[in-house]
C-alpha cells in the first residue's frame, strides 16, 4: 500500500513535471550587460508569479542583443542604445532610464572631472593623473569592446565631439570593467548605475553634477539613456506582458538604480 | 550453406565498406563547406567592401565607423605572441622531451608522460583565468605596466600551453631514433651530453621542426587564454609589458556584435580566413618537414 502510494506519487510527480515541460511558455532575452541585473531579478520575479513561464536570460552586449534579435534566434534583445537603421523589422520597448558613471580606481581620490578632462582623458591627451588634480600616476583607460551599447552611449553623451582613443585596454561586460578598475591603481572606465552603485570604486561627477538618480531625472547629469527591450515585430503574449511587468515593477527598477520612464522631468529621442 | 554465409559476409563488407567511405565522404564535405565558406565572407572586404588587400593587411588603422579595417595590429599581436610563446616554450619543452626520452629514470618518465598529457585536457579558459588571476597581478606590481595586462602575460600562458605538444612530440622523435645511434656515440668515447648534443638531436631534427610547427598552430589559434590577459587594446603594444590584441581575440570579442553585412562583420571574416591560411600553411611545413626525414 505504502509502496503503491510512493509509486502513485511518483507517477503524479513525473506526469506533472512532463505536463510543466510542455505547457511551459519559454522566453528568451540577451544582450545589454548593463539592463542585465534588472531583467534577471525581473525573470525571477516573474516565474515565481508565472510558473509556466520558464525566462533564461544572458548578457553579451547590446549589440550581440540586436543582432541576436534581429537573427530570431532570441525572443528579446537587451540594448542600451536603439538599433542601428541598417538593421529593420525591430519593435522597440523602452522600459526604464538608466545613469552611467565615470569611474575611477577608488586609491586616487579624485572626485570630480570636467567634460573637457574626461574628453582629454579618453582621447589620450591628457596621460597623467596630475593633469587633472590628481596624483603623480599613469591613467590606465579601460574601455568597453566595440558592440558595446554603455560605449556608444559614453560617446555620444559625455566625448562627442572627440573621439575615443583606440589605444586604451578594453573588456567585454560591466562586471569586469568594474572589477579591473577597482584593482587597478589609475584606472578610469564607465559602466551603468546598475553596476557600480555600491561598489567600492569612485563615480566621479562630471562638471560638478554628481552621478545620482535624482541628477539624471532632471536632466542635469548628461551621462544616461533609455533601455530597450527590442522585439522582432509588436510583442505579444508572455513577452509583451513580460516587458510590460519591467517597465511597471518600481521596486525592481529603484532596487536595481533604474528609473521609471514616467519619472523622468527631461526626455530625449534616439537615446 | 557456404556460399550463403559467403554471401552474407559479402554484404556486411559491402555495408562497412559504404559507411566507411560515407564517413569519409562527410569529413572531406565538411571541410571543403567550410573552405567554401570562409572564402567567400573572408573575401567581402575586398570585393563587396572594395578596400585593397594590402590596406588589410598593412593599414594599422582599425575604426569602423571611419570605415578603415586594417588589421596590422591584430597581425602583429598574433605574431608576437606566437613568437615569444614558441621562443619561451620551445626550447624548455624539446630540453623536457629529451630529459623524459635519455635521462630520467623509466619510472620517472612513466610518472610523467601521463601528467603532461593531462596539461593538454586543461580547458583554455582555465590557463586564461590563472592568468588572469596570478599572472596579471605580478606583471603590474614589477613591470612598468600600469595594468598588468599585457603582450609578455599572453605569451607566457600560451608558452605553458603549447608545453604539452612540444614535449609530447619532441620525445617521441627521440624515442624514434634507433638504439644504434647511441650505442655508436657512446662507444666512440662521447660523454652523455655530448651525444645528445651532437648526434641526437641533429638526427630528431625534423621531428623536432614538427613539434615546433604544432606547437606554433596551437598558439595561432588560441583565443580565450589570451583574451583575458592580452588587454585588447586596439594597438601596437608599447613594449613587451605593454597591452594589444591578436586576430582571435578581436574576433572573438566584436564577432557576436557585429551586424550581419556590416563592414565590420566583413573585416572579421577577413581576420578568420587569414587564420585559417595561416593554419593550412603551417600543415604543408609539418608535411614537408616529415617528408625530409623519410
């Protein structure tokens, strides 16, 4: 009897899991490291709510998240930046605001950074620390690869009309470039709020405007942009009511230094 | 009775023999896709981008969005990297190889040879992490190099890496010298060294040049070791401390990025077929070598 009822539930245990594998609704989304943090507390949340939803999530890079996207091979790509015009037949979603910062190596204490230092900076015109009001130290610039959305959006908003040099070191996802910048004496890179808040490096504020929330809201602080849940056509189904839930979770987005879309005092289009 | 079990044993070698030649069939298909393919995207620069073959491979000037896809840099790095492996590794695996094949006690070699074959099963990522996370560290806090990462780092793992090969292959030339030759140089007074020095290794020579070759071929192709502690900069390194990139590396990092059609997608394919020239040269010297010495 006892036998029967462990087998019994053993079977039902099988039947339902099977059931689970086949009723599952699956979403795929990548790209953006920087949207990253946000969309996996987002997945989690969501398949607790949902448990016939099953969300895999993974990084790569904005641009790995267009392409990805654009190839269907992903139900969502993550990008910090709106597609290129080469690259048709997208929907773009945008489901919050996100700041980025200039950081530095924490050893340094510089604080603050004009517009112009930053663009001397990264344009390899300025090499020393002491060029700038800091200590007699080599600058090592940390870019990101490019396919980066951070990096288009880092010269867009804070160097154009300079470029980036190209001479600088360069890694692949925020993670890194914060963990290199924390280890590395004269170290100076950029990654979104999402990354470096909390982390023990420096967010330099540019001209005096400090890398806050409250400075991107009203436009005072230069350095942010839209985060895009990119769709291969309108979205749908579990995806749209996926994004929606995104865009909609203030406890998420404010746990995660993300702002509300409708928060936002200033806007911008192509961002 | 006979001639059915004739017959059929007949057909089962009919059946073997058409699966073997369909397995064969396959693998020559498959290279030839691959040739096919690489040869066609590799080739879009130059034919659908318009840009000359020398800029590729002569322009240091490497900006996509200023449409300059020079790889210089990146086959400079591919170089140096290969040639500071190979001149670190190389020396040090082929001395490994004759210590296994004349010096060490048979126990000892016996010990050996296993726990070097086993460096060869190491995923590559797993040197690029130690790298990563012992090699970077010590060249920042005792070189010039302000970041550790660098040339002189990559060249080291791939030198550890390329180790196994050149060893493995380097003993086995020796082992394949006949007893003869030894017995010779000893009887005629010579003293260990110097028969090793003299006699052996001039006659490994071309096994050797294989070893070497392979180990070469390793080190071209190898991506994410370096990746992690070449620093992937978009320059010609400044020193040997100093940070670059190599063809895998740029590949590796901007390939999943880059749009379908793009000038850039089209470079990296360039860098790809150029790896895969590179490669099949290296197996035409492997050929030639072994050809030598029969």
């Amino acid at each position: 009897m006892k036998r029967n009822a462990a087998l019994a539930a053993l079977l039902v245990g099988i039947s339902v899991s099977t059931t689970a594998a086949f009723a599952d609704t699956s979403i795929t989304a990548a790209g953006s490291t920087a949207l990253l943090p946000l969309v996996k507390d987002a997945a989690g949340a969501y398949q607790a709510a949902n448990p016939s939803v099953k969300i895999s999530v993974s990084g790569g890079g904005s641009g790995t998240g267009i392409n990805q996207v654009a190839a269907k091979a992903i139900d969502i790509g993550d990008s910090d930046i709106v597609p290129p015009p080469t690259v048709t037949g997208l929907v773009d979603n945008k489901v919050a605001v996100i700041g980025f910062a200039v950081i530095v190596n924490p050893d340094l204490k510089v604080k603050n950074l004009t517009r112009k230092q930053i663009q001397d900076i990264f344009a390899g015109n300025v090499t020393n620390w002491n060029q700038v009001g800091g200590p007699d130290q080599k600058i090592v610039v940390i870019n990101r690869t490019r396919g980066s959305g951070t990096r288009v959006v880092f010269e867009k908003t804070v160097i154009a009309p300079e470029k980036v040099t190209e001479g600088g070191l360069s890694e692949d996802a925020t993670g890194t470039v914060i963990s290199v910048v924390k280890q590395t004496p004269g170290a100076i890179s950029y990654a979104a709020f999402s990354g470096t808040h909390g982390q023990p490096v420096v967010e330099v504020a540019i001209d005096g405007v400090a890398a806050t929330e409250a400075n991107v809201i009203t436009g005072k602080y230069p350095f942010w942009s839209y985060e895009h849940m990119l769709t291969n056509g309108p979205a749908t189904g579990e995806v749209k009511k996926f994004i929606d839930f995104v865009s909609s979770n203030t406890e998420l987005l404010n746990k995660n230094s993300f702002i509300k879309i409708s928060d936002m005092k200033t806007s911008e289009t192509n961002r | 009775m006979i001639s059915s079990i004739a017959r059929r044993s007949h057909r089962t070698e009919r059946i073997a023999l058409t699966v073997i030649r369909m397995c064969a069939g396959f693998v020559i298909l498959a290279m030839a896709a691959i040739l096919l393919y690489l040869s066609v995207e590799g080739t879009k620069t130059f034919f659908v981008d318009h840009f000359s073959l020398l800029q590729f491979l002569f322009s240091p000037d490497y900006d996509l969005d200023d449409n300059h896809p020079g790889a210089a840099i990146f086959i400079v790095g591919t170089l140096l990297v290969t040639v500071f492996a190979i001149v670190v590794g190389g020396p040090f695996g082929i001395a490994v190889g004759v210590f296994l094949s004349e010096i060490a006690p048979k126990r000892m070699a016996q010990l050996l040879k296993p726990a070097i074959e086993l460096l060869v099963g190491i995923p590559s990522v797993v040197y690029g992490w130690l790298g990563l996370t012992l090699l970077v560290p010590l060249i920042r806090d005792h070189t010039s190099s302000p970041s550790g990462f660098s040339l002189a780092g990559a060249g080291i793992v791939l030198a550890i890496m390329i180790l196994p090969t050149v060893i493995s292959l380097s003993e086995d030339s020796f082992n394949s010298l006949p007893p003869s030759l030894r017995e010779g140089s000893l009887a005629l007074g010579a003293t260990r060294f110097q028969t090793i020095v003299r006699v052996l290794l001039p006659s490994a020579s071309s096994g050797l040049a294989v070893a070497l070759i392979l180990g070469i071929a390793r080190a071209v192709g190898e991506t994410l070791a370096i990746q992690l502690v070449i620093g992937n900069a978009t320059a010609f390194p400044k020193g040997i401390f100093g940070p670059t990139a190599t063809l895998t590396t740029v590949i590796v990092g901007e390939m999943p990025s880059a749009t379908q059609g793009s000038l850039q997608e089209h470079a990296l394919f360039s860098m790809a077929f150029l790896l895969l020239i590179i490669a099949m040269v290296l197996i035409l010297l492997v050929r030639f070598a072994l050809r030598k010495r029969t």
